[in-house]
C-alpha cells in the first residue's frame, strides 16, 4: 500500500513506518522531526516563531498537498496534525479525504473530546488537567491550554473530523477510554503503543553501587507532566539517603541521546498524571530498566496483564507516600531485579512493533474503501 502519515509524537510514527517499510509498503513520513527527538521523516516541516515563519509554514503545506494524492492511506498523528487553526485544518483534512482512498486517525495526545473528558471529570479519576475536581498545578498556571482545546471552534472541527475519518486508532487504554463516548465504535480500535523491540536490546539490571535515578523532562512541561515535583521527591531522597541513590536531570534531549541515558540508570522517572506507561515508560522497560510512570488498574485490565512492573505514579498519593515507596525500591536489589525482568516481558507481549504494525494493517484492510 502507499501509505501517507502526517505529523509524529515520540517517535510513534517513525517506528510505524520502519516496520512496514519492511513489509514493502511505500511509506511517506511528514513530521517536525520531534523538535528536539530529531526522529526520523521524509518531509520536514516546522513551523517557526513570528509571523513570517507562520506564513512560511503555510505556504509549504499548500505546496505539498497537491502531490499528496493516490494514497490508498493517509494516517494523522492526531486532529491537530498541523500546528493551524481549526479552519485550515478542516480544509486541508478534507482536501485528503477527497484525493486519497481512505484517511485514519491516530488516538494520541490531547485533542478536543479527550481535554473534555478530563476536565469534566466522571470518566477519569485524575488527568493532567484535574485530580477529582481540583485543577491540576498546570490548568491553574495555564488557563488557555485548556480554554483553547474546549472553544467551540475546536469542538466544531473536531466533530467533522471524528464523523468522516475511515477509522482510528488508540494507543493508550485513555485514548480509547475517550474515544468510545464520542465516536462511531465500528471506526475504533485499540492497540498499544509500538516499540521497536530489536534496536532495544534487554540488559540485566546490575546494581554494584548507588541506585542511578534519572529525571528525563521536556522543554517547559515539567508542570504538566509533573516532573518538577517528582525531582523535587527524588533530590530528597539523594540527600537521606547518602551513597544509597544519585540523581540525574535531563532535559530535551534527541532520542539516541536519551536512550543512552536510559542504558545508563536503574530507575527511570517518567510521568505523574498518567493511567498508563507511554513510550519513553515502555522503551525504559525494554532496555531492563525500572519506569516510574502510569501503571493504573484501568491500564493492567486493558491489556489483560497480571504482572505489576511498573512504579506506579499517581497526584492522588501524596509525596511523602511516593517518596517512601521509592525508598524501599532502592533498598530492595530483589524487587528491581524482578521489575527489571518482568517489564522486558510486558513490552513483548504488548508492544512488539511487529503486533501493532499487524493491527494497523489489518484495521486499514477492513475500513477502506473498495
């Protein structure tokens, strides 16, 4: 098949398209490259500050659409698949719906339906936007992230687009959580993330002095992903716990660069405000090494799994709860060495690339058009 993907998070995409590139599908990958991820694509497009890079950014989009037709799929990384407002995006969505057999859409990311469910608040028990009913730290600093995502004009669009896509695709158990409420179930699937378990070698977890802990944050969403906080709890812990632990923070590294910091620690931290591990998560436990993420009931129960190797993180435990948990994972060389293990095995099971490319495939088979 040709196969047209549009925009990237983490790599999602990227891995994709590895995978079925070696299946002998003709793949264009259209992405800002991950800003600084720097992961893999065949037409970069970025969009730069001001308004002369906003009209440049424009002006090569309305290039390249015209060549982006005969396509038997066009999968979008997510509604907002251009950084555009919603006007041009229905446009340009439906200038694709026309010239290509089939057009999907990949669950993922913040979109209208999803920040609406969370902020709402009788689907989710927490979310980056609420815990319960109290805003979160980075609803309350940023109003407008919210605001934004709720306008009637998003709503407008996003329910066009939810109403004429082929099908979609939801790599979180949230995603799909969120999108059987608001969308034609027949077009839904689930499917895991993807990870490309070959390049991600499993290495036993040898501990033979201090407990490396490694804080990975992102540009300026320390807030919203709650990394801020648990570097706070972790710095603490360096400090009780002299010899015992050390503590590193990175930030905006490229994904060659990050993963090399992975195969350098012991314990990963990666967010605080999710239900289930996302990619950076699942490539820790790939590597062997521990992921302090989301690991929810909800997430377990999805995906049919009994083992537990996940850290769980949560905004409804309270730090000294989180700190003290970590304490005892540091002091028990036992219980990371299971974790270890048994979190290469979940990522296996689960997330094998080679499974998810399969189950794209077969969802693009069964919802396109003859």
């Amino acid at each position: 098949m040709r196969i047209l993907m549009i925009g990237d998070y983490s790599n999602l995409h990227a891995c994709l398209a590895k995978e079925l590139r070696k299946r002998g599908h003709d793949i264009t990958l259209v992405s800002d490259k991950g800003g600084h991820m720097q992961t893999d694509a065949d037409i970069t497009l970025i969009r730069k500050s001001g308004l002369f890079g906003s009209m440049q950014y424009l002006y090569r989009i309305m290039a390249l659409l015209p060549s982006w037709t005969g396509f038997d799929v066009v999968q979008l990384i997510n509604p907002v698949f251009f950084t555009l407002r919603p006007r041009k995006l229905r446009m340009i969505f439906d200038i694709l719906k026309k010239n290509n057999r089939s057009v999907h859409l990949t669950l993922c990311g913040d979109d209208h339906y999803f920040v609406k469910d969370c902020v709402e608040g009788d689907l989710f028990r927490f979310s980056e936007f609420r815990v319960g009913s109290e805003k979160t730290p980075m609803a309350i600093a940023d109003p407008v992230k919210e605001n934004g995502w709720l306008m009637e004009e998003h709503a407008a669009y996003h329910r066009h687009l939810y109403d004429n896509i082929d099908g979609a695709m939801a790599v979180l158990p949230e995603y799909h959580m969120s999108a059987l409420r608001h969308m034609d179930s027949s077009k839904l699937i689930f499917t895991n993330l993807p990870i490309e378990l070959e390049s991600l070698r499993y290495h036993p977890l040898e501990v033979d002095g201090p407990v490396r802990i490694l804080v990975g944050m992102r540009g300026n969403m320390e807030i919203q992903k709650g990394t801020a906080k648990l570097l706070d709890i972790c710095r603490s812990l360096e400090e009780e716990m002299p010899g015992k632990c050390e503590v590193r923070a990175v930030k905006d590294l490229t994904l060659a660069d990050y993963l090399e910091e992975l195969r350098n620690n012991h314990i990963v931290i990666d967010q605080l405000y999710s239900y289930s591990p996302a990619t950076n998560a699942l490539q820790t436990m790939a590597m062997g090494r521990i992921t302090a993420s989301g690991g929810q009931p909800e997430y377990y129960s999805y995906i049919n799994e009994d083992s537990r190797p996940i850290f769980c993180l949560s905004p409804l435990e309270d730090d000294s709860s989180i700190k003290e948990r970590l304490r005892t994972l540091i002091s028990d060389r036992q219980a990371l060495t299971g974790m270890s293990e048994e979190g290469r095995r979940l990522v296996e099971r689960h997330n094998d690339v080679r499974d998810i490319a399969t189950l794209f495939e077969t969802h693009w088979q069964n919802m396109m058009k003859p």
